[in-house]
C-alpha cells in the first residue's frame, strides 16, 4: 500500500485522497510506525499543535531516547523554544520590507529570461523560466555569484531527497541514521556558504547573508550552524516551491482557458487565481512530524514516536470545507488553503513566491500570445514525493514574424 501511495503522490494523488477521506481518513501503516492525516482539522491539528506533534525529526530514528533539546537542531526541525528564537532571529533580515524590494528585479530577470526564448515560438516552460528564475532571485537575494546559480540547483536535489528519506526510511533503519543532527547546510554546500559568511563577517554587504549575520535578539546572534542551515533551508524553501507554483499556475490556466480569459480581461483577478492555484495544486504536498507523546487524531489514538505525514494536498480539497473542491475556481471566496503550513513552522518563504508568481504570470500571458501546450499527455513528476509538479512543460505561442533583409 505504502509504494502505491507513494507512486500515485508524484502525479496525481487526489482521486485516492478523495478515496481516503471517506474510507480511512486516518490511514496508519504498522510496519512502519507510520500515519497519514487526511482531513483538514486533523491536518492542520498535526501542523500546529506542536506539544503532540512535534518537528524535531530526530525522535522518528531515536525511539524512546529523551532527546536533547539544547543541541543544535535546523529550524524546520524545532519546537518551540527553540524555533521561537531562531525563527525570531532569521526573521530580522528576511523582512517584508526586503521581499517586496525585490519585485522591479523579479520582474527584469523575467523579461531577460524570455528575451532568449520569446523569438522561437516554444520552450520548456519549467527548464526556461519555472526553474531558473528562483534561482536567479535567492542568489542574488543571498549575495552569491550568478555563476554559481547551477550548483544551486544539485544541492537544493539534495536536500529534497534529503527530506523524502526521513519519511520513507524503513522500520530497519531507524535509530540508526548518521547525519540525523547535521545541518541542512553539510557538506560541499556548507564549506560554499562558510566562506561567504567568512566574508560578510568582515566586510558586510546589501544581502541577506550580511543581515542574518548581523541579526541580534536578546543580545544572542545566529550561530555558524544556523546561519548554514537558513541558507540552505531558504535555498529550498524559496526556489523549488515557486518553481512548482509557476509550472503548476500556468497548466491550469492551459487547462482552464475561461480562468485564463478572465484574468487576462480583469488583471485585478490573479491575486486570488494564486491562492486557487496553491489550492488545487498545492506545491508541497505534505509535511513531516513525529508524536512527541499519546495522543488523538481523528478518532484515533496515535502512540509516542510515530511518524505522522499531514497530507496538505489532501486538506486543501476535502470538501467538508471548500465546496465543489474539486474545482478550479479562481473567484473562490473564503480560500482557507493551508498550502504554506500552519501554525508556528508557517512558510517564511511564501511572500517570496506569491510575489514571483504575481510578478512572472502577467508578463508570460502578455510577452506568449495564445500560449498553449505542445503535447496532451501525461508529464513527467517532478522528483521527490513531499513536491508536487512536473520535470518539464513544453508549451508554444505565436512568435513575432523574423525579419528578412532586403
């Protein structure tokens, strides 16, 4: 059972979803100490009571063992105290402020982007554009060279599969994961950004690595470690999921010309078909926790040291709170998607990508004239079973006539 979840994840999970919230909403896989929430309560109970469910990964591979909360831990893996602090700290240069400075810049390498492919009539949306233009905005958000933006793209591969081991890891191996306490940021990709933030130490610059170095709460600053692991949680965290909210924004509006018309006619729309989009076709399909103690979920009693995956994809169409959920409705009026999580572990990306999104969609339907896709099957999954999009979207639209000289 636990394979054909997992395949159905990557491409289209929803019709078993839809099977699962009527059938066994609460679905527990013995062997594997594991449990999977359906529903939105239960999911956003398991996303934000952090008491009975918590982050810290480490109790999934240490059963019974007091984990020590005063060693290191990344932020997407600790509870409150903890979190509280260092999410407190990050927060003082990965500012509001900071994220909407970065639209005019958003918005050129937008237009650089296409200024390459917008002659040729066609292009992979996803390799052209989706993919590199995050990219292109975390590193310059985070003060590294463009020409290292490629090597971005292998490690943030890493640490997704990184993330996919710690849910899927057998009952074997357990307790015995080396690394289960590094950061994030281990390995080639920790020596990189040590250096830089070597650097900044000595000679701060305007990004967002000089900020967090500089960053000071209560008279504490953010550790080496920390300062490791934002970088590459942000590397993640800002880069693959507006990848997937771009690809999967414009396969809807393909699938969906009357949406597409709509906003193309009221441009005063699409703030709305963003958060339909993360909706229906949420980025990130699940998130990760382990119950710190017994505890009820659904009617049912979940053990200590249990893994528990909150099925976000899942939530974000249970009927019992969006009415005719399976439908892509950009006029939605309340939109109560949990598609950036919920509670205290609360995307701090997500401005970031509703932003890119805001800023690329319009400019790609007004730069593409009749957009559309160049085949009809099925496209590849993108890699990783937490994310949920496609590998590559070929799509073309009608190029400017070339000029002939004479």
């Amino acid at each position: 059972m636990l394979n054909r979840l997992l395949a159905l994840q990557r491409r289209n999970p929803y019709p078993l979803y839809w099977v699962l919230r009527r059938v066994q909403p609460i679905v527990h896989i013995a062997r594997y100490d594991l449990w999977f929430a359906t529903r939105y309560d239960d999911v956003k109970k398991v996303l934000s009571d952090y008491e009975h469910f918590s982050s810290d990964f480490r109790r999934a591979f240490r059963p019974g063992e007091e984990i020590d909360q005063s060693s290191k831990i990344s932020l997407i893996a600790s509870d409150p105290p903890v979190h509280t602090k260092l999410r407190g700290l990050m927060t003082k240069a990965f500012t509001p402020r900071a994220v909407a400075s970065l639209e005019g810049r958003i918005s050129e390498l937008t237009h650089e982007l296409l200024d390459g492919v917008a002659n040729a009539g066609r292009m992979d949306l996803v390799q052209d554009l989706a993919y590199p233009l995050p990219v292109m905005v975390i590193a310059e958000m985070l003060g590294v060279p463009a020409a290292d933006r490629a090597q971005f793209k292998i490690w943030s591969d890493k640490i997704v599969r990184m993330a996919d081991d710690i849910f899927s890891s057998t009952e074997d191996q357990r307790g015995d994961r080396e690394g289960a306490d590094a950061p994030l940021g281990a390995g080639e990709m920790g020596d990189y950004f040590k250096k830089i933030i070597e650097e900044r130490r000595s000679a701060p610059q305007d990004d967002l690595i000089s900020g967090l170095v500089a960053a000071e709460m209560d008279g504490q600053k953010l550790s080496e470690w920390d300062l490791l692991d934002f970088c590459s949680l942000l590397l993640v965290a800002g880069n693959v999921t507006t990848t997937n909210l771009i690809s999967n924004a414009v396969m809807l509006f393909l699938e969906h010309r009357d949406a597409l018309e709509a906003v193309q006619k009221n441009p005063a729309l699409l703030p709305d078909a963003i958060e339909e989009v993360l909706r229906f076709r949420s980025p990130v399909q699940f998130m990760f926790r382990v119950s710190s103690t017994e505890t009820e979920l659904g009617g049912r009693t979940v053990p200590p040291d249990q893994r528990v995956i909150a099925l976000i994809g899942s939530a974000n169409r249970d009927e019992s709170v969006f009415e005719h959920a399976n439908r892509f409705d950009i006029t939605r009026k309340p939109n109560r998607h949990i598609a950036f999580g919920q509670g205290v572990h609360y995307c701090l990306g997500a401005p970031l990508a509703r932003l890119e999104a805001k800023v690329v969609l319009p400019i790609l339907l007004e730069r593409l004239p009749n957009l559309a896709r160049t085949t009809s099957g099925a496209l590849p999954p993108t890699d990783g079973v937490i994310l949920h999009g496609v590998k590559n979207l070929p799509v073309r639209w009608d190029a400017p006539p070339r000029m002939v000289a004479v």
